[in-house]
C-alpha cells in the first residue's frame, strides 16, 4: 500500500497547527493578574508532546525522501 505523499504533509500542518494554539493559550494565562501555574505547566507539557512528534515526523519524512 502506497503512502500518499500529501498525508504526512497534513499532520504536520495540523500539529503545527494544535503547538500554536497552545502557545496562545499559555501566553494569554501568562499574561493573567494570577496565573494558573498548573495549567500552564501542563499546557507546556502538551506543546513539547506535539512539538515531539512534529520532530518525529520531519525526521520519518527526510528518510522517506533520502531512501
């Protein structure tokens, strides 16, 4: 079964996608008079999950491309 080559193209759009959001959404409980530092802490948990797989992703995709 052939791979198409716009799929990987879409998950990466949309985790890069899902990593900004998130970014915005500890910005704005960072910018608050009393933050929720346990939200942010998990926000940020969050974001580096994503962030990891983007990077998981990228690298699968230039092996793709090199082999």
């Amino acid at each position: 079964m052939k791979i198409s080559p716009l799929k990987p193209l879409r998950m990466l759009r949309a985790l890069m996608t899902k990593s900004a959001v998130i970014q915005l959404h500890i910005d704005d409980e960072t910018r608050k008079k009393n933050p929720d530092w346990f939200r942010i802490i998990t926000l940020k948990k969050q974001r580096l999950i994503i962030k990891d797989k983007i990077h998981k992703l990228r690298r699968s995709k230039n092996m793709l491309l090199i082999g």
